[in-house]
C-alpha cells in the first residue's frame, strides 16, 4: 500500500467501488447556503435524505438538535437516537405508520408530519384522540404540479386545516416543493419557480388564517429554488438536502459547477476493448446506481463523469454504459477530445448523476479533507 | 393489526416499503432450470449476486458447498462464510482485489477469478509466486460484444493461456457471458444466443487445448440463454442468476411470465391526484430502484407492474413515475382498463424490472409460502 504525502489524502488503500466525500467542497457547498439564506431572513432545514449520515447531518444542521427535514420514519428514528429534536418528516403520511410517529414523539421530539387530504386528517385525529399527543402537521401544497399536495385554490385546504383543529391534531402550517424546478434551465427560470413556490406557500398560510386557522409554519424548498430565490417574504423556513453534496443534476440546471460537487465513487481500472475505446471499472449500476437524471439535460453525462483520483474531470469521458459490477468509460459522442487509455490499476473517481441515489448504494463514506492524508469514514444507513 | 387466515401469509403487519419473497414461486423456478439443465447433462452453477442471502443460495445450489458465482469479493466472503467451497468470482479481476483473493484461498475456498488481458494475467502469477498458491483461472471471452473477453479468433488467448502456466498460475478453463441475450425476443433468438454462446466458449476451449494448454472447465450463461439452450455439447457448467426471481424484463424477453416472478416491493397508498389519475405509494425509487429496463422493451412496464396484496396483477396498473420516497401509480398510456382506486392505506405489491437491482435496495426479504400464514424473515447483505 502507497503511502501518499500528508498534505494529499491517499485512496489507495481504499477498496473499490467507494464512496467518497470531499468535505471542504460540502463545508463550502452548505456555507454557501447558509449565507444567501441567512441575507434572506429565513431558516433552513436542512433535508437529510441525501447524506443519511450523523457526521453530515451536524455539518449541516444550525445545531445538533436540528432542525431537520427526513423522508422516511428510519432516518427520523435514527436522528433521534442522535440526538435531534426538531424534524419534519417530509412525505405524505400513511395511517399504518402513525404508531411509530406517536412512538418517536413519546421520546420528546417534535417531529411534524405531513398530508394533503381528508382521509389522512381523520386518521391523524384519530391517533391524537387515542394518544392524547397533539401531532403536528402541515398541510402539503401544490405550487407546480410535480407530485401531490392542494392546490392554492381548493377549498378542502381550509377543510383539512378544520378537521385537524376540531379533532385535537395541531395545525402548524402549509409545506410545498417546487419539485419541477428539477427541469429549469437558466437563472431566469429558476427565479420563476422558486416565486411560484413562495407565492402559492403564502397564499395558503394566508388562506388559512382568513379563515381564522393558525399557519405559523410556512415550508418551501427545493435545491434549485433555495439558490434561485431574490424574496422569500411570508416564508418562515426552506428545506433542501442535495445542496450538500451537488451532482450532475444540479450542474446540468445550473446550480453548481462540477468542481462543487463533493460526492464522487472511488474506482479501479480493470480491463480494456481497444477496438471499441471502452475502458472497464469496478463500479457498475450497482455502485452508482441505476440514476440517468442527466439524460434529458442539454448534456448527458451517462453514469457518472470520470475524473482522475484527485478528482479533476478528464476531458469528455464519461461512464458510458452499466452492468451491475462493470463500469465502461467511454468518450462523450461527439467528442473531439483525444483518446485515453488508463492503464489497469489505475484510481479513478466518478462523479454521480444524482447524490441521493448513489450515495445510497453505500455504507459509507471515506471523508478526504484537503491538507489532510487521513481519510475518515463516516457511516451511512438505509432502510425504512 | 389485522390477522388473515392461516392459510394466507398474512403482509398486513409489515412495514412497508418492504421486499417480498414468494418462496413457492421461487422453487419452482429453480426446479425448471435444474429439470432442464439435467436434461442437458450440464451442472448448474447458480449466480448469487441476484439473492445476496444464504437463505436463497442454500436453496438454489445443488449442496451447502456450491458451486456458486459471485459478483463481488464481499459476496465470496459472506457465502465461504456460510460454508461454501466453490465459488467463481465472475468479473474481470482488478489487481489490488488479489489479497482478498488469496486470503479467502487460505480459509479453504476453491474460489476461482477471472480476467481477460495479459496485464492481469501478469498480476496474477506474481501473486501466485508470492504466495505459492497456484490461483485458478478462467479466461474470458466475448461471444456477443456485450462487454469484456477475448474473441475466439484472438491469438491473445493462447499467449494469455501460455502466461498463466508458465508463471505457475492454474489455468482452469474459458467462461462467457452472452449478455447480448437481454435484448433478443422470440424463441429462435434466444436460441441462436444460447448457440453462439456454447460455440464461441467451446471453440476457445479447443484452441487451448490444441496449444497443449489444459482447459477442464467451459462455462457460459445467462438467464435467457440457460432457458433455450437446445445443445449444451462441449460446455461443463452454466451460469446464472436472475432465474432465482425472475422479473419483468425476462417476462419482457419472453423467458418467463409475470406470474413467475417471485420478488416484489410491498407499498402502502398514501394519496391521490383525481384530476390526473395518480395514486401515490410509499415506494419510490429507493425501494425500487432506478431501474427503467423496459423502457426498451415492446413493453414498458414504468418502475413496476402493481398487483394487489395477494400478487395479482391490476389490469395496466403500473407505476409510472417515482421520486425517493413516492411512487405514482398511473394507467398505462394507452391503456382501455378501467380507472381504478385503490383507498389510502391500501396495500400493493409491484413487480420490479430487475430483481437484482430492486433486491439491493433491501436489507431483509419478507418471505411467503403458499398454505402458510407465517412470514419469515431473510436477512441480505451488499457491499464490495
């Protein structure tokens, strides 16, 4: 095993595939945030879907005890145990898992949920009648037809919000994604969702309160719409979560560039086809998963863009295709850059499509730090 | 919680998303193919990389020793663990991999590798030099220029042969892989994949041999081609994997049908969009997958094929779009079925593409036998 100089963190003896995590580039990516949100007036909660890690959540995190967003009761249960206090679990709620809410809140967190209809209230109350714990909820909008939640517009929004104050739950306020911001391109666009996002949130807390319902909460977010917002008025808090990592994805929108991007997936060089300028790599769909967000970008980047071990990109290759263990890299089509051969053994790191996606086909991650030869690991869960 | 009759394994009490195992399913897909491959007068040597369980690779092999393929050194490790003691690494070797390689050697495992070049070949008789153990190696080759190997007809193949016994390694034999199959419909196809693939193997077989080289083992497979093979002359051993499950990319390719697919992700509705005919699940990408495999196929079943609790299909009921968490269920485009409500709180079940790449996003298989109302619990690892 090579022992790289202390000022370089050494990868060599890492197996391949893994995960690895630049954390100045995170550290940079969540200051990054933090700042334009703090000029902006307005707290973040962090949504820690994408790291799904301890060490990660309390870089990102204002403090340990949170606040936070999750999208499963696992990492909620998880982040408990560790000590945060403040989550949002952020997914539509069904009945069967209101036991295991009531169970995390018996422990003394606040942890809010989330609905966008009748059915859901009821069997809510339902629980806060049996448990005599006034579970908290926001009610889900729809600012841009992406997935679920009310339109601004319908009036079983101030329904709903009855339901729940009349059957002892706590209405806490209206929560949206602007989950189409994902398809913007250009600044201008981005500005747009992220006003529409806002707008259609404030609307329904206004809503709400003319009908003599209480909305202190007002949630919005999505990675593009957090860094693309110029006002945030009437909004009390953002969530966004792949921020702290960057991808392809947000590249290709125009959120960061690819040197911003702190995740990538270790690999080792294991063969060649001359004829066909395929290389082959250790890590196929199963290390950087089967996401292919970049394929309806102005640039497709395949499965991942390859870069040397120290994490400079190499000119237009890319992970062209996929077996469940097999990598190939292959030229972008079109390309003009010359071909590379990389000999066999050799290191080199794969920048994802899609942060959450990769990072979960992983248990863990090896941390480099700049001006730093160790390499820490950091673990990762999974599970529901 | 809901108790069904004994004789109907009751899901009601698992926490969903979560996988499901048909364990009837399952044995009868792996007495098809033994039934055939006796017929045939060839050994089977069941690929793990699809099952991750000692569990299901107890049931598919033909004793508790094996023989066996893996995917990865984590899954070599794990099954010597459990006992077995043939097992084919089935992916071209990286150098840095033949520590691991030689230390499982040392616990006793037959555990054969594979490679394709001269680079590797050199790596491995220096480790076989260093080590004094004489690793068993089978040469590659390309059958259909799916991915990796040697073509029949490349005088590399000998002088790769020439090198692993000169450098005291032991050459075992030839393997492909006619991963070409995947995108064959129709039997006849099928059939000439199965007949290209036996040819190029054999003919490699006797090039070897014909240079005085040994060449005792000659093993191809896939899934598809395992099943239509007609002739298996000349071949000792076949591969294969997915069969374990099947899914719905091999009843797309015509290898199986849907009511033989063994695996499924467990989901709870959790809401509706009336004004476009969605239904929302608790299964998204994460507990399905990224995997769009019938996006090619004259089928497109989205991200699953939903059925009801018991494992029957919906008519043109598919999950058409998902994000981490949620899955939308949609009508298939096109479709003339009548729209369908399933109330929240329901339980689904969706048939995955691919059972390799849904399977990997579990920890556990919930496993249901027929005239049993127990469910039993099978632990999966993952990992590298």
């Amino acid at each position: 095993m090579s022992h790289a100089p202390a000022t370089k963190p050494s990868l060599a003896g890492i197996e391949t595939p893994g995960l690895v995590l630049d954390e100045g580039r995170m550290l940079n990516n969540i200051a990054r945030l933090r700042t334009r949100l703090t000029q902006l007036g307005v707290r973040l909660r962090p949504h820690l879907k994408t790291a799904k890690s301890i060490e990660v959540a309390r870089a990102v995190m204002e403090g340990p005890a949170g606040p936070a967003a999750v999208s499963t009761l696992r990492e909620a249960e998880v982040f408990t145990e560790a000590g945060v206090r403040d989550i949002l679990y952020a997914v539509g709620i069904a009945p069967q898992k209101l036991d295991r809410v009531a169970a995390l809140r018996r422990r003394g967190v606040d942890l809010c949920i989330v609905l966008d209809c009748l059915e859901q209230a009821t069997a809510v109350t339902a629980a806060a009648r049996t448990t005599g714990d006034r579970i908290p909820v926001l009610i889900e909008i729809d600012c841009d037809g992406h997935r679920a939640g009310i339109r601004a517009s319908d009036p079983l929004l101030v329904e709903i919000g009855r339901t729940l104050r009349a059957g002892g739950a706590e209405l806490r306020g209206v929560m949206t994604h602007a989950g189409e911001s994902y398809s913007c391109r250009g600044a201008a666009a981005l500005e747009a969702a992220a006003e529409g996002e806002r707008a259609a949130a404030v609307a329904c807390a206004e809503t709400l309160r003319s009908a003599g319902l209480p909305c202190p909460v007002v949630s919005v977010g999505s990675t593009p719409t957090a860094h693309f917002a110029r006002r945030l008025d009437g909004v009390t808090e953002v969530r966004a979560g792949v921020f702290v990592m960057f991808d392809l994805v947000m590249a290709g929108i125009g959120v960061c560039t690819t040197d911003d991007i702190a995740l990538s997936v270790l690999a080792t060089v294991t063969g060649h086809r001359a004829d066909r300028g395929w290389t082959f790599i250790d890590a196929g769909w199963m290390a950087l998963s089967r996401d292919r967000g970049t394929a309806r970008q102005e640039i497709d980047q395949g499965y991942g863009l390859v870069c040397d071990v120290d994490g400079r990109p190499y000119p237009d290759l890319i992970v062209g295709e996929t077996n469940q263990e097999h990598g190939i890299i292959t030229r972008r089509p079109g390309s003009a850059a010359p071909q590379m051969t990389l000999p066999i053994g050799t290191q080199a790191r794969i920048l994802p499509n899609h942060a959450c996606a990769t990072g979960a086909q992983h248990d863990r991650y090896h941390v480099v730090t700049a001006g730093s030869g160790a390499v820490k690991e950091w673990e990762r869960f999974r599970g529901w």
